[in-house]
C-alpha cells in the first residue's frame, strides 16, 4: 500500500468516525440500535480480535512455537474477543453462576464487568494499547537502543502509520468524559476502532513475516544446488 492509499483509508476511517459521532447526537436512537449489546458493532469488533488473535496464534506456530510475542499477541486478541460476546454466554444460553452473577455488574460471564474492573476497564484498556500503539513503536523509531532490543526478541511492532485508528478511539472514549458524560455508544465506536487498529497491526505483522518467510525460502532454494554438489 503506498502513501496515497495510506492517506485515503485514514480519510475514510476518519470520516466515518464524525459521522458516527454527529448520527449519535442527531439521532441517539438509531445509534443505539448500531450500537445495542450483542449487536452489528459489537459482534464485529469480536470478529476482528479472532481474526487478529488466529493470524498471530498462525506466526507463533510458523516460527516453531518461539515467539513469545506472537503467541501473546494471539491470547490477549483472543481474550479479548471473547471478552466482547461474554465468551458466547448468549448464543449458547449459559446461565451465569451464581456466585459470578453477584460480582459482575451486569451479571454476565465476563471478567470485564467485576465490580471493582467495570468502573475503570477502559482506563486500563487506553494505558495498554497506548503502550501497544504509541510507547512501542515510537521507541522503536526513536530510541536506537530499544529498536535492537525489540528486534532481538523479534517483538512485532504495531504499525504507526496507522496511528489514526487508536487516536480516534482514544477521542471516543476521553472527549465524553472531559464533560463528565458517559456514554455507551461513544465507548462501542472507541471499542469498534481499537478492532480494527488490532486486525490491522495482525495484518501488518504477518506481511512483514512473510517478507522474512520468502527471504528463508529462497536461501534455501539457493543453498540446496551447492549441497548437493558438495
């Protein structure tokens, strides 16, 4: 993708966020059945996180299993996408434990919703992915040091061109809450943005793994002839 495209997605991604932040102004209703629990946003955003979970858990398992950061990057995605349809309680009509119902805020089986996490899980979220989106790959532009390390522990770094996604979702959740407003649709468009920044960061992740994979290929197709004739 070349810098012109680049810029036209970020202008689509970009447009799409202030409509969706004028339509829940203009028309709260309409957006609270985009928006509603279990619904078209909420089932996307658990979609993108499997897909970007399968796509690291795929790197993790090409790389012999050694990665570490491969295979993290799979578990928190799956873990999160899981988190999102509360580990598929409702398709499966599970009933929440009793003990688990008294806990949770909305008495679902979830670990995001505990009484004590509810109150403060998008805070947590924002300084994680902030560390994911931001920390990570402006160290790694900037700081000499820190890009030899995380390239000696092969650690896959989230790609900053796509910076807009995760600023855009940032503003879904703080703009709110600067004028102590919480709301509901703002924080499922954040959460919706943040799954999209993350499928792109798997997609990322595994085109510049297969860059290395088809270096591998071909210094083995290479090496073979001079084996043979040895």
């Amino acid at each position: 993708m070349n810098g012109r495209e680049r810029r036209l997605v970020i202008l689509v991604l970009a447009v799409s966020a202030a409509f969706g932040a004028w339509l829940s102004w203009y028309n709260p209703e309409h957006m609270n059945f985009v928006c509603q629990e279990d619904g078209f946003v909420e089932y996307s955003e658990a979609f993108l996180y499997l897909w970007a979970a399968l796509i690291f858990a795929y790197l993790g398992a090409r790389k012999g299993f050694r990665n570490i950061w491969n295979w993290g990057y799979a578990l928190l995605f799956l873990g999160v996408a899981g988190e999102e349809v509360s580990w598929g309680q409702r398709i499966f009509s599970v009933a929440t434990p009793t003990p688990l119902a008294a806990i949770n805020v909305q008495g679902e089986i979830n670990l995001h919703n505990l009484d004590g996490i509810h109150q403060h899980h998008h805070l947590y979220g924002v300084l994680v992915c902030a560390g994911i989106c931001f920390v990570i790959p402006l160290t790694n532009r900037f700081v000499p040091a820190l890009r030899r390390l995380y390239a000696r522990f092969n650690m896959p770094i989230y790609p900053l061109w796509t910076w807009s996604l995760p600023f855009i979702a940032f503003a879904f959740f703080i703009v709110p809450r600067v004028f102590r407003v919480i709301d509901f649709k703002m924080d499922e468009m954040g959460e919706f943005y943040l799954a999209m920044a993350f499928f792109g960061f798997a997609l990322s992740a595994y085109t510049e793994a297969r860059k290395k994979f088809g270096r591998k290929a071909t210094r083995a197709a290479l090496a073979e002839p001079l084996r043979l004739a040895a």
